[in-house]
C-alpha cells in the first residue's frame, strides 16, 4: 500500500465527496462526523431508519420515500482484522470466497473486474493501481429481471492527525468510493451467451460463468440481454481501533432502473448490506482475545489524552464526584449477600434523592477476611 502512487485529483474528490453518504467529512484533520445537514440535498436531509435484523453486531439503516425508486442503505460494525485487510477483502471483488458467495446467491451470474478501453485518462488513469471497474448481475424473484451493476471503484487514505482517542494514533482511515461507471469506445456489443470482445475490454475475467455477457448502458439491449440496469454509488470506511481491529462503515445508494414494488426495493436495500455481514464473519475471533488488543490500546492512548480534556469536562466531573462522599463509609449499607471475598459492595440512599448509590470497594489484605 504504501509504495501506491498517490491518488489523482479526479480519484480524491470522489473520496471527499462520497464520505457525506455516511454522514462524514474530511476536514484535513482526519474524518470526523458531519453534525449538520446543510449542504445537503433532500435526500441526504432524511432521518435513518433501524433495519430489523438477526444480526444485532451489525448495524442497519435505511432512509427511502414512498414510491421514490432511489434509496439508501448504510451498516456499521466492527471487524476483528486490519484496517488495510479489511481494505483488501473489499477492494479484491473478485477473490475466491467472495466469488464463491456470489455463486452460492446468484448461480452462475456474472460477477467480474474490466479495463474498459477509453481516451479519458482523468477519470480512468492509465495505470489503475486505485481504481478499477467492475460488472454484476443479481437476480430477483419471479417475473423480474436480473438486476446489473456497473460501478467504478476507488480507494484512498486520509491520515489522523484530529486526536481522536478513538482511533489508532498515527494512523490512517481507508475510504473506497464507488459510483457508476461510465462505459466508452465500446466498439460492437455482444449478446447473450457472446464472450467478451477483445476490442472492448482487457479483461481480469473471474467469472461464475465462462460465457458472460459484457457491461451495458442501453436500455433496448437490456431487454434483449434480459437484465434491468441498477445504479448505485457509495463508500466504505475503514477506521482502525488497534493493531487487529477495525470499525467498517458502508453507506450505498440504489436506484432501480426498472419498476419493482416497494417491498423489493427494500429488499435490495438490506441485501446490498450483507457484504458488511459477510466481511465481519470473515474475521470473527474470540471477544476475550479482541477486548484484550482494546484494552492495550486504550491504556497506550491515555498518555496523548488525558491533556486534551476540555475545561467543560473537568467541570463535568467535579460536578459528578461532588454528589456523593465515596471515601466516607458512615451512612453506606452493606451487601454481604453481594460481595466477595475479594470485593465488598454496599449502597446508600440520600433522603430527598430518588436515585441510590452504589460502591464496590477491594477488602483489604489481598480479599483476606
């Protein structure tokens, strides 16, 4: 990664540009979120809507209108693997498992990366070490058409420098935007059940099926190719929390080509979140292992932040610490029912306070007695 060129221009705006679909910006200081909605279209300006789903470690939203055919989806949780492997397992589209996925969902659809042949070099730079193209077909239930994406795919680094205690110090979070890729110079387009033409792609050809049609971006050959185009643009952010852990963000927005109901739309929503579900299985370790890495890299952020704390959080505390003498033990009730040999607990209630307290203390000697 870090012998990359340097990502262009035209590749950096599409990165600062697509963290606003999770709520996020760049302000040059590492990316914080956005906490305000102006700028923003009205579709951005919608409230997020809690998906219901078995898997509570990940979490999904949605935000649609009635009718509407665009709508957006995003998933958040945390992967027990590297920023920069996490990076890889979404960057590499067409690996193995993944290939294996996609077949096991959707048979033998194509599912593939291509060099799409073109004069514009800004937007698709002769040596594509940060950008690439890729091309899948999904399919839907009965009577419906099998749904195509053509997307393009870029992914860049942005450095933490805003001390933010919740991220890795010296640091860097990976971002991968996509939006719809624009096909040129196609030359003659191939039907169904046609290989690719050399004259129109290098192709980088991991198919599930060795006979796949190529990208298309016309409607009448749709039909004849039997699949409905489906546009979709978003971003994924990688934001590392200790040496083997990381938390992903995905947010993506769909826009269906064709007419499908409401109930597929939403659908389509919560299916184009499962990569997130899928990526987090992927690397699932023990939780005792992972809380002992955020343990260590909890305790190495303490020293860069205990200075940082605000005068109004000093304030907080003191504020806090004056409600109740702890060190007093006149007046707290013992819970010898509830402590240990190690561990003495005991509560106490102020007159005129609805709330009570609580206070574990070690026994002295070493939890003898």
């Amino acid at each position: 990664m870090d012998s990359t060129p340097e990502a262009s221009r035209e590749e950096k705006s599409l990165i600062n540009s697509s963290l606003q679909f999770a709520d996020m910006l760049n302000l040059g200081g590492g990316i914080q979120r956005r906490n305000t909605t102006a700028g923003m279209d009205s579709n951005m300006r919608m409230s997020w809507t809690r998906l219901r789903d078995g898997d509570l470690s990940v979490k999904k939203f949605k935000k649609m209108k009635e009718g509407d055919p665009s709508a957006w989806g995003k998933a958040s949780a945390i992967v027990h693997t590297t920023a920069e492997q996490a990076l890889a397992f979404v960057w590499l589209y067409c690996s193995n498992s993944r290939m294996k996925e996609h077949q096991k969902n959707y048979g033998n659809l194509l599912r593939e990366i291509y060099e799409p042949i073109t004069t514009d070099t800004v937007t698709v730079p002769p040596a594509q070490h940060r950008t690439q193209h890729i091309v899948v077909q999904k399919s839907m239930p009965p009577p419906f058409l099998p749904r195509e994406t053509n997307e393009r795919f870029v992914w860049s680094e942005i450095n933490n420098n805003n001390n933010n205690n919740h991220i890795q110090e010296d640091s860097k979070t990976l971002v991968m935007a996509f939006n719809p890729a624009e096909i040129r110079n196609l030359g003659k387009k191939k039907t169904a059940g046609s290989t690719l033409s050399k004259t129109f792609a290098q192709v980088f050809k991991q198919s599930s099926n060795s006979t796949s049609v190529h990208p298309t971006n016309n409607g009448e050959e749709e039909q004849s190719l039997g699949v409905v185009q489906l546009e979709t643009k978003g971003v994924w952010i990688i934001t590392p929390l200790a040496q083997n852990l990381c938390e992903v963000t995905f947010a993506v927005n769909i826009v269906d080509k064709g007419k499908i109901p409401t109930s597929l739309v939403n659908a389509n929503i919560g299916r184009a979140l499962n990569p997130v579900t899928f990526l987090k299985a992927f690397y699932e370790r023990t939780g005792l292992v992972v809380d002992a890495e955020l343990r260590v890299e909890f305790d190495k952020n303490v020293p860069r932040t205990v200075n940082l704390i605000t005068a109004e959080q000093q304030s907080f505390v003191q504020q806090e610490m004056d409600l109740i003498d702890y060190k007093d033990d006149s007046g707290w009730e013992k819970l010898v029912k509830d402590s240990s040999v190690f561990l003495k607990l005991s509560k106490k209630h102020n007159k005129g306070e609805s709330n009570s307290w609580g206070k574990v203390s070690e026994r002295s000697g070493g939890g003898g007695g």
